[in-house]
C-alpha cells in the first residue's frame, strides 16, 4: 500500500524522531494512529486522564506517564469510549489498563505496559501539559507520535507522511 509505517518513517526521518523502547502492549482497535500529543504525567491516579478524555480530541493523541505502576489502571472501558467518542485517536500509557475485552472493540488507539483490573484513586494529582520523560524518549505537549505494531515514534513537528 502507498501509507507509511512506523518503519518507513524511520528509514526516511530517522535524524528528526526519537523511538521509544518496545515496552508496550496493543489494547486499542486502532493497531495504527498519529496525532499531535497532549501529555499527562499521573501516579495511580487517573483524575486527568478522566477529564481530557471528555474535551475534544480533534484528534490528538494522549501521553500518559503513570511512572510505569502496574498496581492500577489508567484507563477503562469507560474512559477509553468516552475518547474515541470525542476525537482523540489514541492513548500511549507508561502503566496499566483494564476492560481488556472492551478496549479491542473501541475505535482507539491504546499501547501500555499490561493489564491490572483495579482501578486508580481520584485525588485531583497530575499534571499536564508537561514534558515527560520515559520508555528511552523525551517528549513535550505538541510534538508528533506515530505508532503501529512495529512500534511508537516521537516527531517535534508533523511529518510530511501519508500516514
């Protein structure tokens, strides 16, 4: 086909990207999906995630550093339809998800580290738009991500890509 893959756009921008380390699992419908990066830093709380999920997406794509835990889930069923249902194209999550079974029928992109079935408190902590810092990649609020089951890329501006 004449779309880009995550490894096309290595051969051809390799000195303008970052690759994040292979740590992620795909959770989401959408095996492949870009977007400009909002990011959310969050410790086993998901207050944040609740609240941008619900703002238009115009389709962006969430980053999540949850600083790896694997104790809670970041994002549900709940959160994930409330996403695709407002424009967001995607998730990538530094930590856990859940609704496992569920998340494979939302029209969203989602990579994270595993499953946990607990969910997380609601203390209102987090931060956002803030740059983020995980998985060998540095990345700030309005750069480019492209991910496929190849892997997760990080760009500074939008490539010039059929994607």
């Amino acid at each position: 086909s004449m779309t880009h893959s995550v490894p096309d756009i290595c051969d051809q921008f390799i000195d303008e990207i970052v690759v994040f380390d292979p740590v992620f699992r795909d959770f989401g419908a959408l095996r492949k999906f870009c977007g400009e990066i909002v990011t959310i830093r969050c410790f086993e709380d998901n207050s944040l995630v609740g609240e941008t999920v619900r703002t238009p997406g115009q389709g962006r794509v969430i980053v999540v550093d949850g600083g790896g835990s694997l104790r809670r889930a970041l994002l549900g069923d709940l959160l994930a339809a409330a996403a695709a249902e407002n424009g967001w194209r995607g998730l990538v999550i530094n930590g856990a998800v859940r609704d496992v079974e569920i998340l494979e029928t939302i029209d969203l992109g989602v990579k994270a580290l595993g499953a946990c079935p607990v969910k997380t408190d609601k203390r209102g902590e987090g931060q956002l738009d803030t740059p983020l810092r995980f998985a060998g990649a540095q990345l700030e609020p309005g750069q480019y991500l492209y991910a496929d089951r190849n892997g997760v890329v990080i760009a500074r501006r939008k490539l010039d890509v059929d994607f």
